[in-house]
C-alpha cells in the first residue's frame, strides 16, 4: 500500500480564480467551481479553433483533435475503453436518451426497478417506461436509515427483471452503495444495471470496467469541470441499444448514433481541463510517474479521500451531538461509507432559514430537495423545507469546517 503524502489543499485551491477567503462554499454536491486550467482550455478552444470541426483546413483538424483528446481522456478516467464514453448535455438528458434507446430491446411487461432514493435523473426517465407496458418497482430506502438494503432489492428481482437503476452515492444521504454487490446480484437474475455516479464522482475514483457495471452516468461539472454529462456504456450494449440520432448516423458509429446534435465542442475541448488540473495535483504531490493516467487518478482521489475524511470528522461529531440536528444518513466521515456530503434537519426550524442565516455569515450552504423528491417525501421531510445540506470537496479545508461549524452553533 503506497504511502500517501500530506493533502497541499493550499496548492489545490491557488488553482481556483474562483475561490476566495471571504466566504466558504459548502453547496459544492450541487456544483464544484473550476480550476483556472478549465477555463483556459475553453478559452484556447474558442480563441483559436472555434469552428466547424475535422475539416481539411489547419485549425478544424485542431479542433476534431481537441475534443477527442477530451473524450479519449474521460474514457480514462472513468477506467472505459474506446468510444464506450458519450459526452452528453446532461445526467439527466444522457438518462432520458438511454432510456429511449433500451425500451425497444424490451418486451410489455418487461421489469425496471428504480430506488426512491435517487436523484431523479436515473428514476423519472425509467419510471416513464410505465406507460408504453413495462413493469416499474421500486427499491424503497428504509425511512430510518435513508439506507437501500440488498435483501430488499433481492426481494424484488424476478426472471422478467431488464434493469435495476440505482446510485452509488446519495446526493443527500451522502452514503456509498455497495455497486460491485449490487451488480453482481442482478446480473446472477438476468439484469443489466444502470448506475448514477454523479456524487460519487468528484470524491473518488471511477473504474467502471472492476465493477462491471453497464452503464454508468457521472457530470463533470460536479468534478471541477464545464456543465456537461458523461454516460458510459458496455460496448457491446452501446452497439445494440437503438440508435437516437440521425438516420444516416450509422448504428455501429458509437458514441454519436445516442446523441442527437453530437457534443458541445468548446465545453468537451474544455473537459481537457479537467485533467490538467489533476496532473498538476499528481506531479506536486507523487513526482514524476510513468503509471497509466487511471492509475494516477487513482492514487490522487486516495489523497482527496483521506483529506475529506479528516475535514468531515469534526462537522459529523458536531451535527450527531446536536440535541436538534437529525442527521440524514450515515453517522461517520469514513471514507469507505461515505461522500462528505451531509443533509440535516432541525426541529423547530425550517430548512430554508438555515442557509438564508449562514450566507449572512460568509458561509454558502443548501436546503430543498435537490431533486431527490421521493427520498424527501420518504423521509417525511418535505413540510419543513427539505434538509440543510452542507457539502465539502478536497478544495474544502479544516478552517472552512471550523467556520461552518461556528455558524452552525450560532443559528441553530
Ligand atoms: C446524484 C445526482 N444525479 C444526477 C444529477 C443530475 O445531473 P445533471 O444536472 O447533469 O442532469 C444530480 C444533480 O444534482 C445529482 O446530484
């Protein structure tokens, strides 16, 4: 086990024009900001090759290279072979496209399950499936614990169950599911499943091909990067799902026969970005490496996960020691059960005051749903504003927590 080196998170941060001392962002599960190398890949791409794309002339030959090194490099990172990765608008379009894309390869009363514990870009777009005479259940938290029990999915695989979609972390609970087991569960009965990375993400590192998913959905700009989403297929599924594009956009021409109108040229040039920024946080923290670039991710997002457990600690034992806070989820910061995002109620309050009260404060934190409607409603949470939702990133520091936490006290 390699030896990791202290987080520099004052190196990370110096990356970010955005981020200042005079307030703390804790609403980063909503969105992160982006490094400087982001901005200035998009702003190369639109100064210097912001044109037609993979013509014969200098800069649009620049330009088809540009966003397929940008693909090529998301592939990487998400540990996926050629062209099994789509760069999408959205999570939520990428879903909708791929749920279009698999009804026809299934028959009437065919099964999806869905959790209601999701976000519900990978739940509304299946659930919709109902009505052209698909079987839709539904994998449901327990309302105690905000937790999907395996022996409850068991419970509701059937020989006509197709796809079972479900998260990897929740945006609100903030606790991992266990995707290997859950994977290897429905695939034993005869499923696919289609698994929403999207919090999951931007803390640790992606390898879809050890976990055998089949489809796997993240955003990038959640993970310090430009507002577009990433969809991930099996390659032989990519192949024989229905293509959505044009007609003449043949079915074998993978990514682009699932996306209409093809990639935003100048955001997915700018996802180059993205990597930059961690190669320069790998070769300040590790050296000089010849691993391949997803074995570096890997040690780098070791480094962010060991950062965010220290920095969480504290805000856990504040919020679970808070005779008013009722902590959604998960009572720990470890790294293994958790993203450092965490939801909370406060009896007697609603939850729209708390952020109102901390932004006054120089602190930005969250309340609502974040379109986790069904969780909120199973968690009997929606009459008083939703939950308060504080989430951290590797760019967060102790000091940041501490402030949070003062604020915290103060307005409770
Ligand atoms: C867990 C999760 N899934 C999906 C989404 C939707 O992503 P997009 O905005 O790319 O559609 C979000 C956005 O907040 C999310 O938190």
């Amino acid at each position: 086990m390699l030896q990791l080196p202290a987080f520099d998170v004052a190196f990370a941060r110096a990356q970010f024009p955005a981020l200042v001392e005079s307030w703390a962002l804790f609403e980063n599960a909503g969105g992160t900001l982006v490094p400087g190398q982001v901005i200035g890949r998009l702003n190369d791409y639109m100064t210097e090759c912001q044109l037609q794309p993979a013509g014969a002339y200098g800069p649009s030959r620049d330009a088809a290279e540009r966003i397929s090194e940008a693909q090529r490099l998301m592939q990487e990172m998400m540990g996926a072979e050629a062209d099994e990765v789509m760069v999408g608008p959205s999570t939520t379009m990428n879903v909708y496209l791929l749920a279009h894309a698999l009804r026809p390869l299934f028959a009437d009363g065919d099964e999806i399950v869905v959790t209601n514990l999701d976000h519900e870009a990978n739940s509304g777009a299946w659930r919709r499936l109902a009505a052209s005479g698909m079987i839709v259940r539904e994998w449901r938290v327990e309302p105690d614990s905000a937790e999907l029990e395996i022996e409850t999915l068991a419970s509701l695989l059937t020989d006509r169950t197709r796809l079972v979609c479900f998260s990897q972390c929740s945006n609100i609970a903030g606790g991992i599911n266990d995707v290997m087991g859950i994977t290897r569960l429905v695939h034993d009965a005869g499923g696919l499943v289609c698994v929403d990375g999207v919090a999951y993400a931007p803390h640790r590192h992606l390898d879809v091909k050890a976990w055998d998913v089949d489809f796997y959905l993240c955003s990038p700009y959640k993970i310090y990067g430009p507002h577009l989403g990433l969809l991930y297929s099996k390659r032989a599924h990519f192949l024989s799902v229905r293509a959505q594009n044009h007609f003449f956009i043949a079915d074998s021409d993978i990514p682009l026969k699932l996306n209409p109108g093809g990639p935003n040229h100048e955001l997915t040039a700018a996802l180059t970005g993205i990597i930059d920024y961690f190669e320069l946080l790998h070769r300040h923290h590790f050296g000089e490496s010849h691993l391949p670039l997803h074995d570096r991710l890997g040690q780098l997002f070791a480094l962010f996960a060991e950062h965010e457990e220290r920095i969480a600690e504290p805000l856990v034992a504040f919020l679970q020691a808070h005779p008013k806070v009722r902590l959604i989820g998960r009572g720990t910061a470890d790294q293994q059960q958790r993203a450092p995002t965490f939801s909370f109620q406060v009896a007697g309050r609603n939850s729209s005051e708390i952020p109102a009260a901390a932004a006054e404060r120089g602190i930005a934190i969250g309340s609502g749903d974040f379109y986790a409607a069904r969780l909120i409603d199973a968690l009997g949470a929606r009459d008083r504003g939703g939950v308060v939702r504080a989430s951290m990133v590797h760019y967060n520091t102790a000091e940041e927590v501490a402030r949070l936490i003062a604020v915290l006290d103060e307005v409770l």
